[in-house]
C-alpha cells in the first residue's frame, strides 16, 4: 500500500467516523461536527468501513483536470507567441492566437504558460528602477526652491507661503 496524503478535514473526518463506528458518538453528532447531513455522514461511513481512511480522500486527488489542454496546444501556442507575438500581453496574444489561428485559449491560461517559460513578467517584476539624479558640481549652478503653505502667523494674518531656497551642490539653505 502506498502513501495517502489527507487534508486536515480528512483527518478529521476519518477521526469523528472513527468515533461513530466504536459507539462513542452518534451519526447526527458526527454530523454536526462535520458540517454534513446525516445522509451525507451514513455515506461516508459505508466508504469508511469498506476501504479504511483512504476511502475519504477525494478521488480525483493527483490526477490532471480533464478540462487541461494539451502539452502540443501549449507548445503550439508558445512558439507562435515567441515567433509572432513576443511583445504582446497575455490579452492581445490569445484573441491573436484565436483570431489569426483558430487556437482558443483563454488569457489568463496562456499567462500563466508565458509566465512559466519566461514571455511575461508581471507589472510588478517588470518595475524600471530609475537611477538617482547626481548632485551638481558647483554651487550656484542650480538652485531648487521648496514652498510650504501654511498660517504661519497663526490668526494674526493671513496664510502665507514659506519659501526655500535650496542649493543642489551643498545642500545649504
């Protein structure tokens, strides 16, 4: 026999079903334990005593989707994007694909394709990182003028503003 992996909610159940078959908890408490009709439960159980634990787990657990689309659609719809659409986003490549090619996929699964083989980076990855701006060589040759708005005077006058006048090269006010 080989490995099972279980949820935390498998284990429970296996737990409380467990409880139920050595008389120690009754079908409608094991019911409302688990957030399932008794019908449910009695069901359960039937799976329970007939192949143990593993009975529970879901049996599509580790298989592919039915619904997943082949390894030649993918390899077809990611050459045709390296070749043709390199600098297309995932939107505009799958209605180019649809369109031009008659190969339906939806955009966030060739996303999700172009993101694995290296065709797209998200916004955040793809975020330019500007160098900073160098300080001038002399003072005087560039000065930079700040205001703060504000009721310096408190109610004594009206709100004014504040002006600065900041030197690039050393930085003295």
């Amino acid at each position: 026999m080989g490995w099972i992996t279980m949820s935390e909610r498998d284990l429970q159940r296996v737990e409380v079903l467990g409880e139920v078959l050595s008389g120690r908890r009754g079908v409608g408490s094991a019911a409302s334990v688990l957030a399932l009709s008794e019908r449910q439960v009695w069901r359960l159980l039937a799976r329970y005593k007939a192949g143990g634990g593993g009975a529970l787990v879901h049996r599509g657990r580790g298989r592919l989707s039915n619904r997943r689309l082949g390894d030649e659609v993918r390899e077809q719809a990611l050459e045709l994007v390296r070749s043709r659409y390199g600098d297309f986003g995932p939107t505009l490549a799958a209605e180019m694909l649809r369109d031009k090619h008659g190969l339906t996929v939806s955009r966030e699964t060739l996303r999700q394709w172009m993101a694995a083989a290296g065709l797209w980076l998200s916004r955040r990855q793809r975020r330019q990182f500007h160098p900073p701006r160098l300080r001038r060589e002399r003072f005087g040759e560039l000065i930079q003028i700040d205001g703060s708005e504000h009721r310096w005077f408190e109610d004594r006058a009206d709100p004014c503003t504040l002006l600065v006048f900041i030197d690039d090269a050393t930085g003295r006010l």
